[in-house]
C-alpha cells in the first residue's frame, strides 16, 4: 500500500464506504491534496468500547443530565461551544488538512459552528420550554421529555458544521449524545466533539471512531434511543431499516439532486454567478448543491457563454494556498464516482462546453461545464457530488420548470432565479423540496427558524428550526382541572 519511495505516501487505498483503509485497527487517515498519510493515526473504537459508552450515557443522562434544569443545560453548552474558539485555527487547518476544502470554505465553517452559541442556543431553548394552554375552566402544560441516548453520525463534508447543529439541540433536550464521525474526517470530528465535552458532566457527550461497523453496532443497540444522521441515502436506508426494529426515532438528512431554474426574466449575471459558485463550492460535494440547471431556451447562448466565462477564473489547486477557488475531491473513489458520470455524459451526446486543467497529483478533479443534457442522463439522475455545472433548457413555461425540476427521486432544496416574483413564488410552491430559494441560494438566506429537511429520498425528519430542535425529545400534556400549579 506504501510507495517505499515516498514513506508516508499513500498509493492505493482499500475499497470501502468512502475508499477510506482500516488497518490494524487504525483509521489511515489520508490528505487529498498530496496523498500523505496523517498523523496521529485514529484508533477505531473496539465493541467493548461502543458497549461502555453506551452504558455511561444512559447512566449519565438519567442520574446527572436530563436532572439539569434546561437553562443551566443550554448555559453549559455555550460554554462548550466558547471552547471551540480555542481551538478555531487547529480545526480550520484540520477540515482542510482531511477533506481538501479550501482555507476560505474551512474558515467560513468553523466560524459558523462558534456563532451558535448565541441566537441559535436562544432558539434551542426556547423550542424546549413548557407551554401552557388554558379556557378558564382547565389548565394543560405540554412539556417536552428527553428521549435518552441519541447517536450522531456526522458527514465528512462539513465535518465540524454538521455535528453541532445535531448534537446540541439532543443536548438541550436533556439527551446523552455519542458522536461518530466520518471515516474520512476523525480528528476534525474529534477535536470539534471533545472541545464542547470539555463544559459538560462526564459521559453526557462522547466520541466514537470506526467505519460503518462502528456505526452499525451504535444503531442497533437497544439501549440507543434515537439516530440523527447526515449522509448519502443509501446509508439511511440501512439506518431507517435497523431502527425500525423497536420504532427507534431517527432524523436523516439525505442526498439531493437539487435543480435551478433560470427564467429569461431573470437577472443572468447573478444567475450564471451562483450557477458556478454553487455547484463548485466544496468542489460540488455539498448536499444542496446545484446539481441541474434548467435555462430557458430563449436565453440558452447568452447564458452558457456567462457560466463558462466565469467557471474559467475558477483556480484548482493547493487548498492552503492563497487565490484558489476549489481543492482536492476527499478521496479517490468519490473523484472516480464523478469521473464516470462526466464520461457518461459524453458518451449520450453531452456537449462539453469548458473542461479545465487539473493538478495531476492528489485527488483533483477538472471543473467540467456540460450543455444539452438529457433527463435519462445518469448525471441527470444520480447525486453528482462533484465540481460539474450541468446545463439543460426548458420552454419558458412554468409547468415545464415544475415537471423537470420534480423528475427526480430526491427532494432536499431547489432554486428559481426569475425577475417575477410572483412566478417565483408560484413555482416554488410546487416544487417538491424542503427548501426554495428564490433569487437566491436557501441555506445561506434562509432564516434561522427555518427547518432543514429533505422531501423525498431526501431525508426523514427535520433538523433546525424551531421544529428540528423538537425532533430530540417528546411531548408530554399535563392536564390540570384547575390553574397548573
């Protein structure tokens, strides 16, 4: 597996869920720009391990955590957020030293993850206190109760964003939490999870590392209450199945295959801007990444020759160094996943309309811009997850925008760029995703109330917004025949 040339380097990596090599016990963790292995190797914890963790947080949680009232709870878990600013710039260099995202996107996540400590947290708490409801002639009290252990498994693409929009509306709620995160990312996952541990009672939230073996023992332990994963939808699936056993709750958030719609009324610079910028970010392996993009025929030229004078100033390279746009893939088999699909593509009558240099070492991709797709295209069906702007028309007419943007097994977010706000708003409304943005890119404008949740193989269940951070406890009705005490 070594070049004995190059001690360190890795050359070939083991087929697995993300092509990720397990040996003697340890994850090899490797860097995707240069292919050297990181140090210190991860152990994965061993079945005794999973068993006792689960065993401390259903003992922590009865006797300490869940006895906390929810405001110490909530000022405790500020605390652990405040202690990842401690370890702001460690995590930054960690996100792009494991998955290849560039310093500026590594940045923006850390950041993002370390500003929850204050409205978020406020909302988490307020999504968490009793409600009363009275007619004068009786009182009832709806109080929410924990549900016990909660396992978080955490995605490798926004390996310290993903973990605390989870575990800490389950922390709220009263719940121990276990985090396992990605193979791919472990010592981000790591440090993100034991900086916030730091604040808490012992064993009220731990860290789990492994594969899907790890995972699978998590998620089928009775003694788990509730999985909250974000991932593909073929591991949710698996996820769904094992819980369904003893109606184990469970929050998936899934993949998507998320359309834009671009009507000739609609402001095109702006449009071709965010077409490249939101199919490229993260080199495209973001969940809600524009994955299709419908242009009205009328404005099909113009429109193109936009997106590729822009995808052209895009820079692949180093994620560390300054004035890149777009690192490495994660890994090698995800690189490969895309490479398939583009190839694919031209082999159906894709017309490539830009194709760009690519590092040759490390896990670069080309940023490619395709035009006259089909529907029946695997790029047009299956998640992508990948740095390609795929480009196909539509009539103009509002219900051929809402026929191709549905034709699709997916749900999770969609996108309609229209100078008719009116029309935006008509055809949002019947597109079958969580969420629409109009004009603009969901996630980012969204406001911080909203659910995140995916129609379809998109997901089942919420996270975030008032709703999502419900998810993690139960509703309990204390019915009084006079005023609740």
């Amino acid at each position: 597996l070594k070049n004995q040339n190059q001690p360190g380097v890795i050359t070939k990596q083991a087929t697995m869920v993300q092509g990720v090599e397990i040996k003697d016990g340890f994850i090899q963790n490797v860097n995707p720009a240069t292919g050297a292995l990181i140090t210190p190797l991860v152990p994965v914890s061993t079945p005794d391990q999973v068993a006792e963790a689960i065993t401390l947080a259903n003992r922590t949680q009865q006797t300490t955590w869940s006895a906390l009232p929810l405001p110490k709870r909530i000022e405790l878990l500020r605390e652990g957020v405040a202690n990842i600013e401690e370890i702001r710039e460690e995590l930054i260099a960690t996100i792009t030293k494991e998955m290849g995202k560039i310093t500026a996107e590594s940045t923006d996540e850390v950041d993002a993850a370390i500003g929850l400590k204050r409205k978020w947290l406020n909302m988490v708490q307020e999504a968490n206190e009793d409600e009363r409801l009275g007619d004068g002639t009786s009182e009832s009290v709806i109080v929410r109760d924990p549900l016990g252990v909660v396992v978080v498994i955490s995605p490798w693409n926004f390996p310290a964003g993903e973990i605390p929009l989870l575990a800490l509306p389950a922390l709220a709620a009263g719940n121990a939490v276990i985090v396992k995160p990605s193979e791919v990312t472990p010592l981000t996952g790591a440090l993100l999870t034991n900086a916030i541990a730091k604040a808490l009672p012992v064993g009220t939230l731990q860290l789990l590392q492994g594969d899907g073996v790890v995972g699978e023992q998590l998620v089928s332990s009775p003694d788990v209450h509730m999985v909250a994963m974000t991932g593909s939808s073929a591991t949710g699936k698996k996820i769904m199945e094992k819980c369904a056993k003893n109606l184990k709750r469970i929050v998936l958030e899934l993949g998507g295959k998320d359309p834009m719609i671009v009507f000739a009324d609609a402001d095109l610079d702006k449009a071709a801007n965010e077409a490249v910028l939101f199919s490229l970010s993260n080199a495209g392996q973001v969940c809600c990444a524009v994955e299709r993009i419908y242009v009205e025929e009328s404005v099909k030229p113009q429109f193109e020759q936009k997106v590729v004078d822009i995808a052209k100033s895009w820079k692949i390279g180093n994620p560390n160094d300054e004035g890149v746009n777009m690192g490495p893939m994660v890994t090698e088999m995800q690189r490969e996943k895309v490479r398939e699909q583009v190839a694919k593509a031209k082999e159906c009558g894709a017309k490539v309309l830009y194709e760009s240099d690519a590092p040759e070492k490390g896990n670069f991709q080309a940023i490619t811009v395709l035009s006259e797709l089909k529907q029946d295209m695997l790029i047009q069906t299956d998640e992508t997850f990948g740095p390609v702007v795929a480009l196909a028309t539509f009539d103009g007419s509002e219900e051929e925008a809402v026929r191709l943007a549905n034709d699709t097994e997916y749900g999770l977010a969609s996108y309609v760029y229209t100078g008719d706000l009116e029309k935006g708003g008509r055809v949002a409304r019947r597109i079958r995703s969580g969420q629409v943005g109009i004009n603009c890119y969901s996630i980012i404008k969204a406001q911080p109330k909203c659910p995140w949740i995916g129609h379809k193989q998109s997901g089942f269940g919420s996270h975030s917004g008032m709703d999502g951070f419900r998810s993690f406890s139960v509703p309990k009705s204390l019915v009084f025949t006079t005023n609740a005490p």
